[in-house]
C-alpha cells in the first residue's frame, strides 16, 4: 500500500501544480486577492504532497519490497540500509522524483517567505514554477512511473551499482538537484518579472538568495562529486571532462555570472536585461544536463541508461521552457529599462568583464560536449577531452582569475586608473615573487601550472585586501563571504595548478617484499588477504610506505559483488599535510606479481580546501544577506 499512497500523492501533487498555474493566470487576469491567497496555499500542498511522494519510495527501498519494479533493478535486500535508502535517488525514476520533490519544496517556500515582490509577479512567479513543475509530473506519471508494480514479485533485487554503493550517493545527488531547483526558482522570477514588465533592483533582491543557495549547492555538489570520482574509481584524477561532469559545471558557471549580475541589479539598479538573459541561460544549462544524463545518448558511470523515448519527453520540455522564456525575453526586452549607468573602469564594469569571461567558458565547455553528440549524428565518431578543455578555457580561466583579482578592488560607478594600479602592487608583486620563485627551485613545471600557481598568490593576497583598513568586528558579513568565496578560488586553483605539475605515478608488477619509489616514499608490498564486507568478498593488499621516519600501512582492496556481478577497485590513500600517496591494487599477472598503481600528489587537498572554502563564503554572504534584509523589515513595520 506504500507505493500506491506515494503514486496517489504524486497525482494529487500534479494535479495541484496544473491548479496552481491556473491560479496564477487569474490573479494576473483579475487582480483578485482570493486568486492570489490560493495560489501560496496551493504551492505549499503541492511540495508537501510531493515530499509524501518522495518519503514512500525511501520507504519501500528500505522495506526492501520486491513488488516494486524500482527496487527490484536497483536494490537487493542484503544491501547496508544507507545504500538502501540512498539507492532511493540512485536511479532514474527516483532521481527525477527527487528532483521534483525539491522543486515542490522550493516553490512552496516561495509562496511562504516571499513578501517583498509586487503581487502580480509573485503570482507570475510561482505560476511559471508550477508550469515547470506540471512537466516534470507529466514524464514521471506518463514515461518514468517510479511506483510501478511487479507480478509476481521476484525473491530478491538486481542490486545496485556496486559503484554507487558509497556515502557520496547519499550527499552529492541531493546537493546537486537542489542547486539546479534553485536555478529553476531563479528562471521563474525573471519569467514572472517579464511578465509583469517588472524587472529592478526589488525583483533581483528576492532572487539573489535563490541564485546565491543553487550556487552554494552546486558548488557543494561538484567538489563532493570530484573526490568521490577520484577516490572510487581509481584512476588517480579529480576532473575527468566527461560530458557529464560537464552537465554539472555548466550551470555552475552560468550560477556564477547570475551572482554577480544580480548582485548588480539588486544594489545598483544596473544590468537588468542581462540578469534577466542570465536567469534563463543558467537554467538552460541545468536542463541540459538532465537531458544529457537521461536521454541514453551518453556512456558515462553518471549516465543513467534510459531509453530514447524518455530523452525525446526531456527534450521537449526543454524546447517548451527555455523556448519559451527566449520568446517572452526577446517580446520585453524592449521594456525593461537601462537602468543606472557606469563607467568601464568600475566594479561594475569589472562585474561584466568577469561574466564575459565565464560565457566564453560556458561556451567552450557547452561546444566540447556537444559537438561529438552532433558529428555522431551525422556517423562521424571523435572525442574530445581534457586537452582541448584545456588548452581553450585554460587561458580564459587564467584571465578570469585576474579579473577576479581587480574587481573588489575598484570602486562602484567609476575609478581612477593610478589608483586601481596602486591597490594592485600587492597582488602583482606576490605573483611575479611566487613566479620567480617557482623557476628557480623547482624549474621550469609548464606555462599553465607556472601561471595558475603564479596568480593564485596574487589573488589570494587580493582577496583578503578589501578588510585593510576596516574595522572587522564591523565587517559586513557579506563582504567576509566574498573574501572566504575569492580566497578559495585562490587556494583550488593552487591544488590543481601543484596537481599538473608536481604529481608522479608508477605503474609496476611487484611480488611481496619488493619495495617501490614514488616522490619521496618507498612502498613495499607486504602481502594479500581476502577480506569480506557486508555484501561483498575481496583481497586486500598490505602496503607498507616509507619516507624519511615516518612508516604507514595503506590496504587497498579488489572487491566482488554478487548483486551485479561487478569487481571494483577501493583505493588506499593516505592524506598527509603536503599532499596524499594514492595506492591501486590490480590483478595478479600469474607469476607471483600484483600490479600496483602509485601516486604521490602535493598539495592535491588543496582542491577540496577551495571549494569548501568558496562554498562557506556562499554561506556567509547568505546569512549576511538574509539577516540585513530582515533588519531593513522590521525597521520598516518599526517605523
């Protein structure tokens, strides 16, 4: 009876997504404050009944309840409960249902908190939310039934993806779709404010903390999602470049320049018909990557393999939303307003530069990932990976970096140039000494680490520059979130710029007792073991490693599943203060040899460290944010 009570709720849900739309055209039809009440009340119901929905698939995972045809392909009962109930969102049908559940919810908290915005747009707003929402209802209800039933009910699961069977599933699908709803609650701001022709800086102070909580998320969401790559599939990189890494870094980068464009709007009144573009791009890039990850036309470990049918249902709401929302921007753009001008050397113009320089970013990255999808139509195979990605965005991030480094320095509206200059002697000088430095003791590394290592000192002496001189109990708390969010960006370009340069890998056949050099450590493999794990069997190799004094044993595993019939490699990496030894276990050769894969990588943490960084400055700008604008209310209702 679960799973019938969980399709029950998402029908009611659905049905009340098409009310609330429906709402919402006649509260911008008549005015009516009846219309407008109902709508918030409707949104609520409508994320509560999607969260009912979501709730009965955890449960009927955790039941283990064979006669669910969801569960059967992607559970066994002899599964870790937390892969059970994780394994809920681990697939297609469940990954949608929760990515509609947080969209419910999202809009829901719209129509509960949001009392700033003028009534017609609110209405606007969460009328096109519930519009985006109807779709998804309509391809879980129609094409992906997550609550479809078995009979008769098979004795046991296919399992889950041995792969997937790690705590990441339970923290980086979740944080990632709630950064993608946050860029759907955006996208309906600006199509609520074209609507109502009302697009200024009161429309972009409502959805700068929705912009400011998808971009926390999705940063949260893609550094969690790194690490667990780098240490589940043993192949000792964090970024890979596949296209559906990519799916995720696209929105992030689009997330990235709607940040600093609202910012814009919202304290300046400038930028208004690019926020506006932004919106509806940022979201753009979030349903393409659900396209990408669903539609079947991608190999991928993140690729979920469905069949065309439901990539074709994808792409058609696609076509409808963003279609749609260019239609509505291209019919108003004409009405929104200038807005407050600038001079080019401002913080202003410093904002558009750095968004210039992500678009031709997302734009390089949106080419390399779908041109071979194209040529492939056309019966042409390539691929393109990390060498192109490189060599095209690497210049540009590079140059982003120094715009990122300027911008806080520049003064609002205008700027002298000396002075500019003068706030740069810090940064500049600690890049040439860093520079120099590097060739001299380490020689020469390549141009791209020397430069990334080379600017990332410079930017991260730029970024804590705006609390000179300030008083910084005083600080706003969001001028500490830019300066947390900059220096992270300073110390994950570091890592990886250490990671390019000075990492070293061996691939070897050893027998027990040969030792091994790799950086500075000696490895030796001491022997292997079978060992056996809740819902697997393997070998366990014993590696002892040396440098200087200092002894440690690394165990890395080959494990065996029997629900799918899978063979994965666990890593053994060991995380020291300047970097992480990265041990592989492969197979025995025949002759008494194990293959070893090794790798010493300095100062690799670092990677994490920013994007945790860049993510606690997301934070701190948004409690900053929220906390002064409940101020400036209560002043308000005070006065």
């Amino acid at each position: 009876m679960i799973a019938e009570a969980g399709l029950v709720a998402l029908w009611l849900a659905a049905a009340l997504a098409l009310l609330q739309f429906a709402l919402g055209a006649l509260a911008l039809r008549t005015g009516r404050e009846e219309a407008m009440l109902g709508i918030r009340r409707v949104a609520v119901a409508q994320g509560l009944l999607a969260s009912v929905a979501m709730a009965c698939l955890i449960a009927v995972f955790a039941a283990s309840d064979m006669s669910v045809k969801l569960v059967v392909e992607n559970s066994h009962s002899a599964k870790p409960m937390l892969y059970k109930i994780a394994g809920a969102w681990g697939n297609h049908e469940g990954s949608m249902l929760l990515w509609v559940t947080i969209l419910g919810l999202a809009g829901g908290a719209v129509a509960m908190l949001e009392h700033r915005l003028e009534e017609r747009t609110l209405a606007a707003t969460l009328g096109a939310q519930a519009l985006i929402a109807a779709g998804f209802y309509a391809f879980l209800l129609i094409a992906s039934n997550p609550f479809a039933r078995l009979w008769p009910a098979p004795a046991d699961g296919l399992g889950l993806n041995p792969l997937l069977q790690d705590p990441g599933l339970a923290f980086h699908p979740p944080t990632l779709y709630i950064g993608y709803v946050g860029l759907s609650v955006a996208f309906s701001f600006a199509v609520g404010a074209l609507v109502t022709r009302d697009v200024g800086a009161v429309f972009a102070k409502a959805m700068r903390p929705w912009v400011l909580g998808a971009w926390i998320f999705l940063t949260l969401g893609i550094t969690a999602g790194s690490y667990w790559a780098y240490y589940e599939l043993g192949w000792g990189g964090w970024w890979f470049w596949d296209p559906v890494e990519n799916a995720s870094l696209m929105p992030w980068l689009a997330a990235t320049a709607l940040l600093h464009s609202v910012t814009v709007l919202a304290t300046r009144d400038g930028l208004r018909a690019w926020t506006v573009m932004l919106a509806v791009v940022a979201f753009s890039m979030s349903m393409i990557g659900t396209f990408l990850v669903r539609s079947g036309i991608l190999t991928s470990v993140h690729a979920f393999a469905v069949d065309p049918t439901r990539g074709a249902f994808i792409l058609a709401l696609l076509l409808i939303y963003i279609g749609g929302a260019l239609a509505l921007f291209a019919l108003r753009v004409g009405t929104v307003r200038q807005g407050t001008t600038f001079e080019l050397l401002s913080r202003e113009g410093g904002l558009v530069l750095n968004n210039l320089l992500l678009t031709v970013i997302l734009g390089i990255v949106l080419i390399g990932t779908l041109y071979p999808l194209v040529a492939a139509g056309f019966g042409v195979q390539l691929s393109i990976g990390a060498p192109f990605f490189n060599k095209a965005a690497g210049p540009i991030a590079l140059a982003l970096v120094i715009a990122m480094a300027a911008g806080p320095l520049i003064r609002w509206r205008r700027d002298d140039g000396q002075a500019v200059l003068a706030q740069l002697t810090y940064p500049t000088a600690a890049a040439c000494f860093s520079g120099a430095g590097l060739v001299v003791l380490a020689g020469w590394i390549g141009l791209l680490p020397l430069l990334g290592l080379a600017l990332s000192a410079g930017l991260a002496v730029a970024s804590v520059l705006p609390l000179v001189g300030r008083n910084l109990r005083r600080t706003p708390m969001f001028t500490w979130g830019m300066v947390v969010a900059h220096l992270g960006i300073a110390v994950s370009l570091a890592g990886m710029a250490c990671d390019a340069a000075f990492t070293t890998e061996r691939l070897v056949a050893v027998r027990p007792g040969e030792p091994v050099r790799v950086g500075p450590f000696s490895v030796t493999l001491v022997g292997i073991a079978p060992v056996l794990g809740e819902n697997w069997s393997g070998l366990e190799g014993r590696l002892i490693a040396t440098r200087d004094d200092d002894t440690m044993v690394l165990r890395p595993q080959q494990r065996f599943f029997a629900n799918p019939p899978t063979t994965t490699s666990e890593t053994a990496i060991r995380t020291m203060l300047d970097g992480q030894l990265y041990t592989v276990l492969g197979a025995a050769d025949g002759q008494g040899r194990w293959q070893l894969r090794l790798w010493w990588k300095p100062w690799v943490t670092l990677i994490w460290l920013g994007g945790a960084l860049i993510a606690l400055g997301g934070a701190l700008s948004l409690i900053g944010r929220v906390a002064r604008d409940r101020r400036a209310a209560l002043r308000e209702i005070w006065a």
